[in-house]
C-alpha cells in the first residue's frame, strides 16, 4: 500500500474513462436513438472535491455522448476527449495542454481499450469489475465497481496521499 500512497501524492492530474468507469459499463439506448447513462452522485461530488484541492480531472472515452460533455459541464471539468479511437494519442495532447508529465498523472479504466493510457501513466487503476487483463497492468484495485463509487475511491485517495482530505472534510463536520 506504501507504494500506492507515495504513487497518489505525485498525482496533479487524474483522468477517466466513462463506460465501464463513471457509469456501470451499461449503454441505454431509445428508439430514437437518445442515450442515457447513469452517473453516480458520490462519483461527482469526489471530483468535485478533488478539482477544488487543485487536482486537475479529465476523461478520456471512446464513445462521443452528449450526456458526458452535459455531466462533465455541470462537474467543472474542461478536459474531455471523447470518441477517442486511441486514448494514447488524447493522453498525449492532454499532457501537452495541462503540462503534466505521465509520472504524475493516473488514469482510472476497466477494459482492453485503456491498456495504452494504463501503461503510460503514474498511477494506474483498475475498477474493482475490469477485465482480469487490465487489473494486472494496475497499481491499484477499487474497493467499489465503475459506476458505483470507484471514481469517489480513486479521488479520496489521492487527497488522502496528499494530505488534503481532512481540510475537504472539514467543511462538513464544523458547523
């Protein structure tokens, strides 16, 4: 767990997938082809969170989904790639816009497509539900399943790493 920690505290950026990770990997389509997807409440409040102790939060997904640009808006996070063919190549072009390096950037992702992003970055998570491959190329496991609180798991691991998550806290339990 030493080196989980010490991999969390370096991290000024943290980046996510979204099927599978901010959602349980479900797609809902209509007839008339609108999308849904279901977003967890904790997941968002995390980020959130996280952003406000200067973390910054991206997502880098493969589908194109006006309900994920919606829901980014709504979290305060700028950095969305989507339809991203290969998220190594979004990887890259984040680094360069938000000058972090790969050392200190993690990526949370749960199936074959994030294995580039995964193994380029500093800290390298898992859902607690990805492919059996794609947990063996991780740092770090999530208590809770994609869509379920794995991103709230990842972003009080970080602030606990760096020793922000009491001052968050804080704002809760003084009143």
């Amino acid at each position: 767990m030493r080196d989980v920690l010490e991999r969390a505290a370096r991290i000024r950026l943290l980046a996510f997938d979204v099927d599978g990770v901010l959602t349980d990997g479900r797609l809902y389509l209509a007839d008339d082809g609108q999308e849904y997807k279901a977003f967890c409440s904790r997941d968002g409040h995390g980020m959130k969170a996280l952003q406000s102790t200067g973390v910054r939060i991206a997502i880098i997904t493969g589908r194109t989904s006006q309900v994920v640009a919606r829901r980014m808006k709504d979290l305060g996070v700028v950095h969305v790639y989507q339809g991203c063919l290969s998220k190594h190549l979004a990887l890259a072009t984040l680094l360069e816009e938000t000058g972090c390096s790969a050392a200190e950037t993690a990526f949370v992702g749960d199936d074959v497509p994030d294995l580039p992003v995964l193994r380029r970055v500093g800290f390298a998570v898992a859902v607690r539900n990805a492919d059996p491959i794609v947990k063996r190329h991780c740092h770090w496991e999530t208590p809770h399943r994609g869509g379920r609180g794995a991103a709230r798991d990842v972003c009080d691991l970080i602030m606990d790493a760096q020793g922000t998550l009491q001052g968050v806290l804080r704002a809760y339990l003084e009143f």
